[in-house]
C-alpha cells in the first residue's frame, strides 16, 4: 500500500483489503482479523447504521476502552460519509452525557463495562434512537447481533476532501468541551507529513486511547502503510513490554508518562530487540526519563509536537537530533522542526507581531492539517483561528535555528500524562460546593505524570472544609484525571484590575528553578 493513495479513513480499508486481502491487519489478544474480515465487518456496520437511519454528516458515538470494534464504526461511518465521535470512556455520565448530546448523535455504541455510566446517560440522550452495547445487556441490543445480521456487501457513497471524518473532543477554556472536526484533507496531510518507514512488513502497537488523535491517527497512519496494528484495549507496562516481545513489534507511540512506567519495571528477559521507532509527546518529558529509555529499548527515538485541532504531528525532532551527553544535547528539550508541509510562527499575542528567534511567544501553525473548525461553537472557532489558514495554538514558545521550544502555556491548560486539563472546568465544579468562596486551579510540577492540578482554595466564612473532603467532592463529578491531586488554602486569589485571577503568579513558586514552566 501507498499511503498518498489514502484520501480518507474509509480508503484505508477500500485498498487494504483489494491489495491484501488475507494478510494479518489487526491483532487483539487471541483475535487475528485480516482486511478482508474487516472490511467484510465494516460494511454489515454500515449497512446497520442505514438501518437505524445515520446518513452523511450524521454523529456515531463510541465509547469503550481500545477495541477492534472502533475500526469497524470508523470504517462503516467512512463508507456512508458520516462522522465517528470516540469519547474518552474515563469520563463521568455527566460528562459523556454532554459530550453525546453536544455531537447530536444518532448511535451509540458503548461497551458492557460501562452499562452503570449507560443507566445514568440514557434518559438524558434526546437524540439517540439507537443504544448497541459490545458484549451483553438486559434491553439494549449487542454489538455483535446487531452487526452480523447484515450483508457483508455496502454500498461506498461519495466524499469531498472537506468532509469531516472524525470529531475528538477537546476541553476548553470555558470548561465545556469542544468538539474538533477533521476531515478527509486534514488526514491525507497528515499521513504525508512523516515518513516514518513503515511498510505492509512492518509491525505498530497501537496502545494509546483511540479518543486520542494520538491512538486513532497513529494507529490509522500505520495502516494506511499498509502495517499490522498490534491493538492493546489499555495500557500494562509489563504486558506491553511482553507483547512488543511476543508480536515482534517494530513501532510505537507512548506518552512520556508511559516511558517512565516501562522503565520502573521488571523487564530483564523480555527482548525488545525487534523495536525500529518509538514516537513520544503529548506532554513534556524530562532528560533523565528520556535517556531511560532510549537505553531500555535502544532504539530510534522521535519527539513529536501536535494537537488534536492539527490533526496529530506537527512538529518533529529526528533520530539524529537525540543525543544525550552529546554536542547536540540541548536539542533533547526542543519539540523539533516543523514536519512537511507545516509553517509555524511565534507571535506577540499583544501585537501579533512574528517574533525573532529566542523570543518567547505564542505558536501559530498552518497546515492541511487544521481543523475544519470546533463543531457548533463559531466563536471559539473564530478565535483558534484568526485567517490565512493559521491556528492559533495556545501554547508558548520560541524558536532556534528552526526547532521548536516550548515554553509554557498562553492557554490555562494543563497536561497530565498526555490528557488535557482545563482549570475552568474543574473550577466550575467546585464552585457549587458550599464551603467554597473562591478557587484557582493551577498546574505543577509532577515526577510521574509531568503536571497535575492543585486547587488554591479561599473556605467561606464560617465553614471548615479539608483537603480530602474537596478532592473527594471533585471526584463525584468530574473523570479522575481532571480532579485536583493536592489543596492549598489561601486567603484570598491575586486578580488585576479587571477581575481575572492572576496565574502565573500562583503557579511560579511551584516552577521556580525549571527551565521550561510546563
């Protein structure tokens, strides 16, 4: 296969099983479909979202961990036009539910693991017909009664390249999520960017939450090669490290927080000899963990730099550029060079001046890649992006002979273990708590995760409130990634003349000292 071929999801699959029909194209556990098998299955999905009325431009939600079942729906919503909307199974049914009812999807397919999440969603789901749930349950049907009741034979319909294909979710400053639209030319871009030598002989785990454009896009760049996907449903350190050994895989993505888990345990025995290239980004990542594992699994090592609105990588820092104790060394903190096709700016956000080199500002990007636009939100959509095709990144930086440093964030965001955080968000949610006056959330440093968040706290008069009681409360509503690790009580929260908390000034002592201050 050849991936300048690939003008969409669905032409994955369409050439897949025409060119290699019988060959190996995902791996699940005991579970080996070939292209064909899936495409065979892709098209009975397709054929049971006509039956419960999806056509083109309609939203298909998915929620479960990683599993062969989201390629199916990907590929079956390619077929017909119509949209994928993976949602991260962490969340609380409050946040799910929003997120269903946001996209105004028709279907949703959700996993038995989550039938308790299910109960507390469905009477609040206006526009979902269809419930389907992979695996059993007492009133919905299951995934595979659903699917296998149809003809293996579906009808292709036509695409344009700005057609979305895919809609991932991203918090936002407001605290409610965004949903970003990729389309058909935001992929095929995307899967041009990097060359990463992957071919139909190669091998890639594909481990990372498929919500992710980190675990769809990766996994859909290696089989848009032409490779066989190693599919994990969740992260195991140990179990990973076996099946890299076991499966001879040859390529990888991992978020830093991950390589810090491989290289904590036990793996003396496990021969991880047949790995060529292993991806890593999402979040900061410090030297010493870096160097761990560069050694641990000796092989080539390739930072990369993007956001769900880019469609994945935009920027790349290259083998060659990873050399630690070497002359070349400080390039182990850049995020790399723009990939093909990508142009970035660093810009004054007060002026919108383009900033010399070692200036800090924000990241500005165009490419193919960016988003159509944030789905029903035009206003947030204006504001990510300005004209003249740039996106504006809310991440701060500066540049050096050409590589990308990032700095710190022009957005309140946080980023822990490679999921993104707004503060907005979990502010809103402890606010409605009675002993709580006021409340900042603040991203610090963190050995394991990079950041987490800490809420500075003022009590409300006359109330006595603790640490536990307020991490516990945050717990009840919001996915346990979002909630506050720690709680420090202030008397009151720094804000200038207009009224908007001061951050940076909250965060500084936590980052005094680091070279970067996120």
């Amino acid at each position: 296969m050849d991936i300048k071929d690939i003008h969409s999801v669905a032409d994955i699959i369409l050439i897949g099983s025409a060119e290699k029909p019988d060959e190996e194209m995902i791996i699940y556990g005991d579970e080996r479909i070939t292209w064909q098998q899936m495409k065979d299955r892709s098209s009975q999905v397709a054929n049971a979202l006509r039956a419960d009325g999806v056509g083109p431009g309609d939203r298909v939600a998915y929620v479960d961990k990683n599993g062969p079942e989201y390629f199916e729906l990907a590929f079956a919503c390619g077929f017909m036009n119509a949209v994928t909307v993976a949602v991260n199974w962490r969340l609380t049914p409050i946040e799910m539910t929003y997120i269903i009812n946001d996209a105004q999807a028709n279907v949703l397919v959700i996993h038995e693991e989550l039938a308790e999440h299910l109960a507390a969603m469905e009477g609040d789901l206006p526009d979902v017909h269809r419930v389907v749930v992979i695996g059993s349950h007492d009133t919905h049907v299951s995934y595979e009664e659903w699917r296998d009741q149809q003809s293996t034979d579906s009808e292709v319909a036509p695409t344009t390249p700005e057609d979305v294909s895919m809609q991932l979710y991203t918090s936002g400053t407001t605290g409610m999520p965004k949903g970003a639209q990729l389309t058909n030319a935001n992929f095929h871009t995307a899967f041009n960017c990097v060359d990463w030598g992957m071919d139909g002989g190669t091998r890639t785990m594909v481990i990372m939450p498929l919500f992710h454009i980190g675990g769809s896009g990766w996994a859909f760049f290696g089989m848009g090669n032409g490779a066989t996907s190693i599919l994990l449903r969740e992260f195991d350190p140990v179990g990973a490290l076996k099946v890299i050994e076991q499966e001879k895989v040859n390529y990888a993505f991992f978020v830093p927080a991950m390589l810090q888990f491989f290289s904590m345990v036990p793996s003396d025995g496990i021969d991880l000899s047949s790995m060529m290239t292993i991806a890593y980004g999402a979040s900061p990542i410090t030297e010493d963990a870096l160097v761990n594992a560069m050694k641990l699994f000796n092989c080539d090592f390739s930072q990369v730099y993007g956001l769900t609105e880019t469609t994945g990588v935009v920027t790349q820092l290259l083998p060659e550029d990873h050399d630690p104790g070497g002359p070349r060394q400080n390039l182990l903190r850049s995020a790399g060079r723009p990939v093909t096709g990508t142009e970035i700016r660093i810009v004054d956000s007060e002026t919108g001046e383009t900033l010399p080199d070692g200036e800090v500002g924000e990241v500005w990007i165009r490419s193919g890649q960016i988003m159509k636009g944030y789905w029903q939100m035009d206003e947030e959509t204006a504001k990510a992006l300005p004209g003249e095709g740039w996106f504006l990144s809310g991440d701060a930086a500066y540049m050096e002979d050409g590589f990308l440093f990032i700095h710190d964030r022009v957005k309140d965001m946080i980023i822990s273990g490679g999921e993104n955080v707004y503060p907005a968000e979990i502010e809103n949610a402890l606010m409605s708590h009675p002993g709580i006056a006021d409340v900042a959330v603040v991203g610090v440093p963190d050995d394991k995760w990079g950041e987490v968040g800490k809420a500075m706290v003022v009590a409300a008069p006359d109330t006595e409130i603790t640490e536990e009681e307020i991490i516990a409360f945050a717990k009840e509503r919001l996915a346990g990634f979002k909630c506050p690790q720690s709680v420090n009580f202030v008397e009151a929260l720094p804000r200038n003349p207009s009224g908007k908390i001061l951050k940076r000034e909250l965060r500084a002592p936590f980052w005094e000292g680091r070279d970067r201050q996120v």
